[in-house]
C-alpha cells in the first residue's frame, strides 16, 4: 500500500469554517449518468476560529466536475485545487452563493453509498459520508441546512420521485417524455439524512392525526408485486407514532411520512428526514413468506426509524463521535416500544443474548473502543453493538438511575433545547443532570471507557444479629488504547429472596432496591433479615457487566423456580446448562463418556410441566445457550468440544423428555389463523423448541412429525422451523427432498430464497464449505447484494462455528477470499465480513497461526479500502 490511511480524532474537532444556510439541488437522472447541479448559500461561521479564508468542500474522487461559480462568476482550472477527496478554493467572500455540477454514474456505483441503482431504482444512501459521492459539499453532521430537491426523470421509466420534506411543485417535458417534482424541507439538516428515491414504484398509504390534530399522510413504497406485504409495516408505523406521543410527548412534524423498500441495500433501514429507505427484510411482511421473528423485526425497525425523527433528525449528533448520542438512544426507545408490544421479559432476554454473545466478543478485541469512540480511520466500521447496544444500555442505566419521571423531564428538556441542533452526549447526559439534580461526571465513564466490566459478588450472613452484607467489586480489563480503567458507576438492581422462595421487603419498601457501586469495592449491609437469603443480581440486567458470583447448581435451580424476576429466573436457567455443558466438554476432552447432570434434566421438566408460564418464557428458558455465548465466555475457544457438548446435552435432554415435549407440541397446535400477536408467537415458539428436541433424536417419527410439520403449515414461521430441523438431520435424502421442495414453492420470493440460503449455510454437517461454495453459483446467489452475502457468506462464517473453523483452515481461506474480492466492490460489505478472523487471539495455537495468515494475505492483497484496511490492521497490531 503506498500511503496508510491516517485517523481522525475527537480531540481535534472544531467547529465548521462555513456554514451553509440553504441547499438547492436539482437532479437530472440519466441512464448512462446523472448531472447534479447544486446552489448552496453560505457564510462564514462567526464561531470559527480558523486563521485561513480558505473553504474546503468534501467530494469522491468519483465526481466529474462540470462548473463551479460563486456569486455567478465561473472559476477555472487555477481557481480551485483537487487533493484526495476535498476541493479547495483558497478566498472565498464572508457571505456567497456557490453552484456547482457535477456529474456522476449511479449504474457503476457499488458501493451503494451516494446514489446508486437498485434493481432499476433509483435511492441514495448518504449516512454516514455517502453525498461526497453526489457533489461538493460539507458533509459533516454539524452543517445543517435547509433543502429544496428537485429530481427530473424520464417519466415512463421512473414515475415515482421523491425526496425529503413536503412536495411543493410538479411538471413535465411531453416533448421529452421527462417529468420533475419539487421538495422542501422546511428543517435544517445535515447532508446525511438528505435521501432520493426515483422508480417505478406503488404505495399503500393511511391519514394519520397526530395528538394536537394535525393530518399528516403515511406512505410505504414498493415493487407493485409486493404490495400485499406492506400492511403490518403501516400498522407498525401507526403504533409507534401514537406510542412516541404517549410516551415521550414527540409528534411528527412534515405533511407526508414515507417508507421506501429497496432490495440492495448495506444497512437495515436508513431515517433520512420524512423518507425513510428501508432494507426489503426491514418492510415486507406476509404469514405465506414471513417468520414470527421478521415480524417482530419489522416492526421494532419500523419504529426506531421513526423515533429518529426527533432522536437523530431534529436533534443530531455533532460529529461522528457522538453517534450514540442518536443510535444509542433510539434503540433503547425501540427496545421499549417493542417491550410494550409484546413481552417485556421476552424482549430483555432477546437483547441481552445479543449483547453478551456478540458485544462482549467485540469488546474483547482488537476493534474494542468505548461508546464514544476517541478516534477512528472509517466511520464506517464504527457501527457497532457497541455503539447502538452497549449505547442504548447506558442510556437504559441513566433511565434506571433516574426513574421513568425524571428520565422523560431529561427528554423533554434535551429535545427543546437542542431542536435544530447538532450535539453531543455530553448535552444528553446535562439535560438529565439538570432535572434530576444529579451528578453524573463518573458515570460518563461509560461513553469513554472501551471493555466489559467484571462485577464480583461475594456475601455473608449473622445469624444472631440478622445482618445480611452484599460485597461487590468491579474491574474492567484492558482494551486497545486503554491499559487502566478508573471505576464505573454501576447500577446493581437487586432483589432478596428468603428460604420460601418469596421477595423479602427492603429498606425501601418495595422488593428490589438499586444500589449504586462507584468505588472499586463497596459493601452493602441489610439488617433484620430473619435467615440467610438468596439474591437475586442484576435483576432486568440493569448493566452490561459480566457477573462473577459462584452458585452451585442447587441455589441456580432454586432462582430458576422462585425468582419473581423474570429475565433472572431466565438467566439462571443460562448459567445452569452452561455449567452442565462445560462439564460435558472436559468429559468430551478426557475420551470419557459422556453423562448429563440429572438437575438440568430435572429443571427444565419443572418448567416444561408448569403451564400458567408464558410459553414465550419457557421457549426461552429451554433454549440452551448458543455455541456463540459459550465461546464469548471461554478464554480458549474449543471449538469442537462446544459443539460436541452442547449437542449431547440436547439429546440427552429429548431423550429423558421426550414424552413431555411430544406432549407440549400436540396440546400448542394450531386452534386459529394464523396471525403475528405475541399470544400466537408464544405459542409457537414453545411449540416449534418442542420439535427441535424431538428431532434430536432422528427417529423416523420424529422425523414425520417434522415432515407433517412442513408440509402442512400455514406460515412460514412454521415451515421453516420445519425445513430448518429436517435439513440439519441425519436424513440425507429427507434433507435434500425438503429443500428442492422449498425451492420450488418459493423461487420468485427473494426474501424467503434468502432464509433458503440461510438454512444451508447453518447446516452443521461436515460438507457445509462445499455446499455454501456451491450456492455462490446458484442463480439465487448475486455478490453485488449485501442481504445474499449476510445469507450465505456471514451466516456460514459467524454462525457454522464447527465448519467455518475447520482445523485445516478451509474456512479462514475462504472468506479471505472472499474479503479481497468484496474490498473494491463494496468496501462496507467487505469489512463487516472480516470480524470472525478479527477474534484470532481466542483460539488454539494452530488456528491462531492460520487465521493470522488470512489477515496478512488480506493486509498484502493490493489497495485496500479505508474499511478493510483498519479492521485489518487494529486485527494484527
């Protein structure tokens, strides 16, 4: 590589030289290019220092510059200066107009970032520096401007046009065949939520009054062919609006609310101002091609886009630092709008198995870096669970310091001073102090701190005087960049349970208390409390820590039973079978037999045979914990004894139960249509983990039932957990028959061919490698789109541990192949793909070494992308 991409640092922020008032922009699209004329208003930034009147706009090196004036007056050649990705004019006046055009080639672009062709479409991805690659802007978070796009279009080929903010005027060229529309955005905004989208599109749409009366239409876009899809996106949309009202006071504020699905696509969904572009997955939603899951997926995506219009859109983020200020925030409104649809305890245990299976692995590498990051090469690489999870756990800590009053007194008080703003989390975190009277200086540890924190408990009782003490310690081990870390402000929910099993009151009054650990070690002492009680940690998981306090198997089956916390009593379930399991494994280790602790056996037939539970509950409670989770809780991965363990625990598990969970499965069938409501998707999940112990044991009836299962199912929740369990058994020509059968029923379905690929790219059997190498050639296969390569590529590298870490390296040398591939195509895609072969360290000796030279060979392969290039090298530094 000739020159290394050089990072950029938070310290070294400062404020815009100029500032752009008013953006005018006109886009003529074109089939072999587009030309972008841009008139921008601007001045100079009173509150900038900078000594040089020189403006420097940002542009990809992709841009043909056409003209570029100011006040009228054409510059030339010697006027201006083109370096890397900026132009520069050296004088400039106080206050200006400057036009510029450009042309560009949105058919060539496949990046997908800027404007881009999709499936014929027309759409734009501009977070996080996507519109350098439309023109010559400012495109920094902190410039806000006011928006007037107009987008002009051969009227046959593309009659849908549209862009942010209201339509304000509209007309056409009969002559040429050519039409225009013209749209305003009366908010101030930053070039990354501009958005364009120009196709051959239909809508369904549905009036909306807000609280205070105002009419405003809703809009989702699509394919005319998947119309039928977009109903459970608009009562989503429907839900969250009214639930943002309700619950934060925020009401949406332009004449229209527009959703576009689009098939190629980098992100999940996108919050451009009134015109969200949404991944396909994020949007279509039918019983015939939809699971529960995506159901429930659409919906929570549905919802945080929404939510950004006043957490990301009117209230922004400075620079890219801060981007938590807005990801971190909105998740957790989402997370608690979808805790308020559906289950609440379901939904914690959800986001929590996320949090500790993939954040905590990132927070234990190379790429570690705090919610607020200190610098960064590619802002690209930096959305990240640990900015939008771990984000949204610490906003979630200041809601559980502060209470549910005070916490929405901050939100109010943040969205009226910053409207129109661009800000950082400090601004967050004052607007909370300020309210509650609170002072939160050690708790922004959190934002600036990288790692997991271990939280140890140790305890002791007297019986004689009833004083019951709680010992708690926190360490955090070191990260890149960060050798020490002072103490974090650690909110501990706790509950104590006494011997019958029952909460005990405490000092507050109330059954569960939060304490405050702020020093490295503190103690806790409770008195009057008549014998030794049980307690019962962290209760709702109120903070991503990793809990380090010993219970034997006896007190685990005890919370299991008793605890009036439900994510808890889910929770010691988790630590339970991972103890068992890590048993198994140093059995599987020694050549021993092995043999399944009857208390896991017990515990779970306990909660099988206790029907008042949520079956949503016990879905989750018998669930044993992902070979991912178990590897993230390992110092060294063994890969193979994870899968044997856990594989033997299963059928263990189904053998000694199986007349229970026969028994469960036919009592949970079907009683009505099918529709995607939490009673029915509890139902359903309880009923289809049912059936994946049952075909543990790959009977031939078993197999049936799957096969029954699979045949006549009336959604694809059903179906596919059908195809899922028969494809990954034993039954070579039972697999092989259900999967060409899947095939055919839904070959014209993109999103259900992709669960297609999915389930192969799972298939734990020996042979996967071969198999996903031979769906790369499949006609249902296409590189060029990232939701085909997550399919098949990511699932098989992230989630088929025991192929994908094959001992001879196969795996580790196909995704490097796959990697220097993707580098130039699509550079975001490309550096997503790396993070298996990032978590080397975690590994035995040899597939440390061969995953070492995947990286070097990636590192030697040429030019590399700014994305590739700096997961690469922070991987082997």
């Amino acid at each position: 590589m000739a020159e290394q991409p050089q990072a950029i640092y938070l310290k070294d922020y400062q404020v815009p030289a100029y500032l752009i008032d008013e953006t005018e922009l006109h886009f003529s699209l074109g089939e072999d290019h587009t030309e972008v004329r841009s008139v921008l208003k601007m001045r100079r930034n009173p509150e900038s220092t900078a000594s040089s009147a020189a403006l420097e706009l940002h542009g990809h090196e992709s841009l043909e510059l056409c003209r570029l004036a100011i006040d009228g007056r054409e510059l030339g050649a010697g006027d201006y200066r083109r370096e890397d990705e900026t132009l520069g004019i050296d004088q400039v006046p106080e206050a200006f107009t400057l036009e510029c055009l450009t042309r560009i080639r949105p058919r060539d672009n496949t990046a997908l970032e800027g404007l881009y062709l999709s499936d014929g479409m027309y759409c734009t991805q501009c977070e996080a520096e996507g519109f350098r690659r439309i023109t010559f802007y400012l495109d920094r978070p902190d410039v806000m401007s006011v928006f007037t796009t107009t987008v002009e279009a051969d009227a046959a080929r593309y009659p849908v046009l549209l862009s942010n903010g209201n339509p304000v005027a509209r007309g056409s060229d009969e002559d040429k065949g050519r039409h225009w529309v013209t749209w305003q955005d009366p908010f101030p905004k930053p070039a990354y939520l501009f958005a364009l989208v120009a196709g051959d599109l239909a809508h369904i749409e549905r009036p909306y009054s807000t609280a205070s009366g105002r009419e405003v239409m809703l809009r989702i876009y699509a394919e005319r062919k998947d119309l039928d899809k977009l109903d459970h996106a608009m009562d989503s949309l429907v839900k969250a609006m009214r639930w943002d009202e309700e619950v934060y006071g925020r009401e949406y504020d332009l004449d229209i609310y527009m959703i576009v699905a689009v098939d190629f696509f980098n992100m999940g969904a996108m919050e451009n101002k009134g015109l969200n572009i949404f991944n396909t997955s994020c949007v279509l939603a039918s019983p015939e091609t939809t699971t529960d899951g995506a159901f429930q997926r659409v919906e929570g995506v549905v919802a945080h886009e929404y939510f950004h219009n006043w957490s990301g859109n009117r209230v922004t983020c400075r620079d890219w630092f801060q981007l938590s200020l807005k990801e971190g925030f909105t998740v957790f409104r989402d997370a608690e709008f979808s805790a308020d649809m559906n289950s609440r305890t379901v939904k914690r245990v959800e986001d929590v198995t996320l949090l500790r299976t993939a954040q905590f692995a990132e927070d234990a590498g190379p790429m570690a870096h705090p919610v607020r990051p200190a610098s960064f090469i590619e802002i690209s690489n930096f959305y990240t669970l640990t900015v939008y999870e771990k984000g949204a756990e610490v906003v979630r800590m200041i809601h559980t310091l502060l209470g549910p009053e005070l916490f929405r007194k901050g939100s109010d008080l943040y969205f009226e001073r910053h409207d129109g703003q661009a800000v950082t989390t400090d601004d967050f975190v004052r607007a909370m102090e300020e309210v509650s009277g609170r002072d939160l200086t050690q708790f922004r540890r959190w934002y600036d701190q990288a790692g997991t924190p271990r939280l140890e408990v140790s305890d002791d009782y007297d019986a004689d005087s009833g004083r019951y003490r709680l010992h708690l310690a926190q360490s955090c081990p070191a990260t890149p960049g960060q050798e020490q870390k002072l103490p974090f402000h650690i909110p501990v929910t706790l509950g104590l349970l006494g011997p019958d099993g029952r909460d005990l009151i405490l000092d507050n009054g109330d059954t569960s208390c939060v304490l405050e650990l702020t020093d490295s070690s503190q103690t806790f002492t409770f008195e009057g409390i008549a014998a030794r009680p049980v307690p019962s940690l962290l209760r709702g998981f109120s903070a991503p820590v990793k809990l380090q306090y010993p219970l034997d198997r006896q007190t685990l089956v005890f919370l299991m039973s008793h605890d009036s916390d439900g994510f808890n009593r889910w929770d010691a379930g988790q630590r339970l079978a991972i103890d068992v399991i890590g048993e198994l494994m140093a059995q599987h280790n020694a050549g021993e037999p092995m043999r399944l602790d009857a208390a896991l056996t017990d515990a779970f037939a306990a909660v099988l045979d206790d029907e008042s539970l949520d079956p949503a509950m016990v879905a989750k409670v018998l669930t044993l914990p992902s070979e991912a989770y178990l590897s993230e809780l390992a110092d060294c991965i063994d890969v193979d004894a994870i899968h044997a363990a856990r594989q033997f625990a299963k059928k263990a598990l189904a053998q000694a139960l199986a007349e229970r969970f026969e028994r469960r499965y036919r009592a949970l069938a079907p009683q009505q249509a099918y529709a995607p409501d939490a009673a029915q998707v509890a139902r359903r999940s309880l009923r289809n983990l049912c059936l994946s112990y049952l075909v543990a044991l790959e009977t031939p009836e078993y197999l049936a039932l799957a096969q029954a299962q699979y045949d006549s199912a009336d959604n694809m929740t059903d179906r596919q957990s059908a195809l899922s369990l028969i494809a990954h058994s034993g039954a070579t020509d039972a697999a092989a028959a259900v999967l060409d059968d899947f095939y055919r029923r839904y070959a014209d379905q993109t999103l259900v061919v992709n669960q297609w690929l999915s389930v192969q790219a799972g298939d734990p059997r020996p042979g996967a490698l071969d198999r996903v190498k031979e769906l790369m050639q499949h006609e249902a296969f296409d590189l060029r789109n990232p939701n085909k390569v997550r399919s098949l590529i990511s699932v098989f590298c992230n989630l088929n541990a025991v192929n994908f870490h094959a001992a001879d390296g196969s795996g580790y040398d196909f995704l490097a192949e796959r990697i220097i591939d993707m580098n130039r195509r699509n550079p975001q895609m490309a550096s997503r793909l790396l993070t298996p072969l990032t978590r080397w360290r975690k590994y035995d000796a040899a597939r440390q070494a061969l995953m070492q030279s995947q990286l070097r060979r990636i590192l030697d392969s040429g030019e590399l992308s700014k994305d590739v290039y700096e997961v690469v090298s922070k991987s082997l530094a």
